[in-house]
C-alpha cells in the first residue's frame, strides 16, 4: 500500500484540537477569560454608580438659564420666588446682603419677604441673611411679615432670635395693620416691656383712620388685647392728648368704645382745655359726638380760649351737629 500523505500544518492543528484534553483546557481558558471580561465591565458599572457625577458650574448654570452674575438679578429672582435662581447664585458666591441699586438697595431677603415667597426666605435665613436691613419704607423684613399677618414667615424670623429692637418695630407695624395674631406672636418676645409699649402702641391704634387695610382683625380687637396686657387708657403724651383724644379725632368708635369700657376719663383736658368732645364736634364725626354724648360727656365744656363745644359746630355751619348738641344742654 502506497504510503499516507503527510497532513498539513492546519490540518495538525486541528487534530490537536480535537484532543479531549485539550479541549477541556480552551473551555476553561475561554471561561477565565470571559469571566474576567465580565468582571471588568460589572466593576466598571459600579464604580460609575458610586462616583458622583461632576457637579454642573452653577455660575455656568445661571449664565445656561439667561441669568447674569449680578445683585440686581439675584434680588429680583428673589422678589419672584425664584427658589432655583437664588441657590445657584448662593453656591455660585454671591453675598446673601447684597443690595440691588434697580430695587431701592434692597436686599434678596427684603424682595422675598415682600412677595411672600417662603421657601425662598427660608433659603435666604438658612444662609444668615440680615433682618435689619430695610425696605423703601425703612420695614424690616420681620416687620413686612408683621404687617401682612404672615405667621409662618415670622416664626422662621424670629427663631433666629432678632434684636429685640427689630420685634418692637414689628410690633408697631403689626398694630397698626389690625394683626392681632401677629401681636400675640410677638408678644412673648416682649416680657417686661409689654405695658409700656402696649401703651404707647395704644396712641397709634387709636389715631388710625377708619380704613379697610388697617383692620382685617379690627382696631377694636387689638385695642382690647393691648388693654389686656396693661395699657393705660389714661395716658397722656406731650400735648396731653388721652388715647380716647386721638380716638375722638379720628373718629374711631370702634376703639373709643374700648377705652370707655376700660376707664378712660370721658372729660379729660389737653394743654389747651379741649376735650374728646370738643375735638370730635370740631370735625364733624357725628356718631362720635353721639357716642361719647350717649356716655356722659359734658356738652358745656370750652377750651382755654373759650371755644365751646357748640361754638365750633357753628364755626362749621354744621346744622346737624349744633342740633344734636342743644338737644344734648350745650350752650
């Protein structure tokens, strides 16, 4: 028989191949090597998991949002309650206290206080911004907050423990806005002042006009409360005006009342002999006169000058008046 051909070099290859040793050698091979393929991607995965993305550049974030780095911008994201805005100015550097020139120098946490934007003031307080600084009007933002009744924006206020000179502006703007929760909120911060205060607050309640914005819990309400605390309805200030003068003046019945109930004297005479009486007829409130008429007040009474109460309805040609005060004995 002729002699075999001698096989190729591949043909030897894959004879080899086909060996079940080595076989069983390239599987395992092929196994390691996949595994640790596989090893190598999942550990891959992880450590992108667990390592934090690089933060976005938040001057980059605000110039990408149309916003420049500016007081003016961060002041007035502020004053529309842009919470997003502020933070990125925030972490961006700018200073919590900076004023803007286009808001009248106010500051981010005056802007916010007065669009009433609470999770902005809370961001604002968080990062210590000022509560003396001042509004248009010289309003603190704890006094803003006051004005508006907003109950929540004061507590977060006052939790920073404010100069006790801030809570007693508050405390004006609170009374003369007819907030009386706002008073009563405040109050506690003012242990040991509150009948002197209260007294003199009781001045300015009193001389408040009769007008809607002054009264959404009423005059009459927080002329009650500060009596309560200690107030003295006969006081007297440097033109020996009572609180019930200032009441007659304005024509505020609602608190005059108050002030009767609590002993305010009826005929009590300023520096020139007037009386709520004669101040009242001088201009022409005429449920006030019939008020204070109704509870005694002396219709004969005149001034240093001699002006009676009668003499100054007739110096108004007010004919009603001078009726209802002949009617009453005046002469």
């Amino acid at each position: 028989m002729p002699d075999a051909p001698t096989p190729l070099p591949h043909e030897q290859f894959l004879n080899r191949l086909k060996r079940p040793r080595v076989v069983a050698v390239a599987l395992v091979v092929a196994a390691i090597v996949g595994g640790v393929a596989s090893f190598t991607d999942s550990a891959r995965m992880l450590v992108d998991l667990v390592r934090p993305a690089k933060a976005a550049d938040p001057r980059e974030e605000l110039a990408r949002i149309g916003l420049p780095f500016q007081a003016d911008a961060f002041v007035a994201a502020a004053g529309r309650g842009d919470d997003r805005a502020v933070k990125l100015y925030l972490d961006a550097g700018m200073k919590v206290d900076t004023p803007s020139k286009a808001d009248g120098e106010a500051t981010a946490l005056v802007a916010a206080t007065r669009g009433r934007h609470a999770e902005v003031v809370k961001r604002l307080l968080a990062a210590h911004a000022d509560l003396s600084a001042r509004d248009a009007f010289r309003m603190s933002p704890l006094a803003q907050a006051a004005s508006y009744g907003d109950l929540d924006l004061m507590r977060w206020m006052l939790a920073t423990n404010p100069d006790p000179a801030l809570v007693r502006n508050a405390w004006g703007n609170a009374a003369e806005a007819g907030r009386l929760e706002a008073l009563k909120l405040l109050a506690p911060r003012l242990v040991g002042e509150q009948p002197v205060l209260a007294t003199r607050t009781l001045f300015d309640v009193a001389a408040l006009d009769d007008a809607p914005t002054h009264a959404e819990e009423g005059r009459a309400q927080v002329a009650a409360y500060l009596l309560s605390l200690g107030a003295d309805p006969r006081a007297v200030d440097d033109k020996r005006w009572t609180p019930l003068h200032h009441a007659a003046f304005h024509g505020a019945d609602d608190v005059a009342k108050q002030l009767l109930d609590r002993g305010a004297e009826l005929d009590a005479r300023d520096l020139d002999g007037a009386s709520p009486l004669w101040l009242a007829a001088g201009i022409g409130v005429m449920d006030t006169v019939r008020l204070l008429l109704d509870r005694g007040a002396n219709a004969r009474l005149a001034a240093k000058d001699g002006t009676t109460v009668l003499g100054r309805a007739r110096y108004n040609k007010d004919e009603q008046m001078i009726a209802l005060l002949k009617e009453r004995g005046a002469r």
